[in-house]
C-alpha cells in the first residue's frame, strides 16, 4: 500500500479508538456521541465547503476542506459498520467501467 492510501488505513484506526473515547476531550468521540445525524451533517458541511473553495480555485483551502471531509467521512463509516476496505471494493468493481454505464445500471438494482 502506498504512504498515500497508508494515512487512511492509519486515520481509520483511530477514527475506530477513539468511539469509546471521552467527548469532553476528543472531538472524534463528542462525533460518536452524537449519532450519525450529526455526523452525515457534518460530511455535508464539508462537502459544501470543499465546493466553496473549488469554485474559488483556492488549491490550499481545496486541500484543507478535502481533509476535512474525508476525516469526517471515515467518522460516519465507522459510525455506520462500514470500512474503507468495502468502499474499495465497489470502487474496484467499478474500475475499467464506464461511469455512464454504471449508474445506469444502479437503477437495476
């Protein structure tokens, strides 16, 4: 695995050893706590910023709001079972597949 895609396998890691943790000092856990609403907020939030600062053409900012949103993505997998590792086998069965191609086949499903 390249250091690249290492850093999620890493993140993940903690993202999960911190869902025990204490709210009032781990802002991983104070998610948790929260639930999934206020965690899929969150991803949405950040989504919209990462968007803002695209639009603005910002390559700094682009980087810091995609941190950010993929942090609080992998916060809502965890939350929800879901691990990277079943995230990169929809994109492998993705893979040589044409975009259009595939989401006209999600309406089969």
């Amino acid at each position: 695995m390249s250091e690249d895609l290492h850093i999620f396998a890493r993140l993940f890691a903690i993202v999960k050893s911190r869902r025990k943790g204490d709210p009032a000092t781990s802002y991983t856990a104070k998610l948790f706590a929260r639930g999934v609403p206020k965690i899929a907020q969150k991803v949405g939030e950040e989504a919209t910023e990462l968007v803002i600062e695209a639009v603005r053409g910002d390559k700094i900012k682009i980087r810091e709001e995609s941190a950010d949103l993929l942090y609080h993505l992998l916060v809502l997998w965890a939350a929800s079972g879901i691990t990277p590792d079943q995230v990169g086998k929809v994109l492998e069965k993705r893979l040589g597949q044409s975009g259009i191609a595939e989401k006209a086949g999600r309406g089969k499903r």
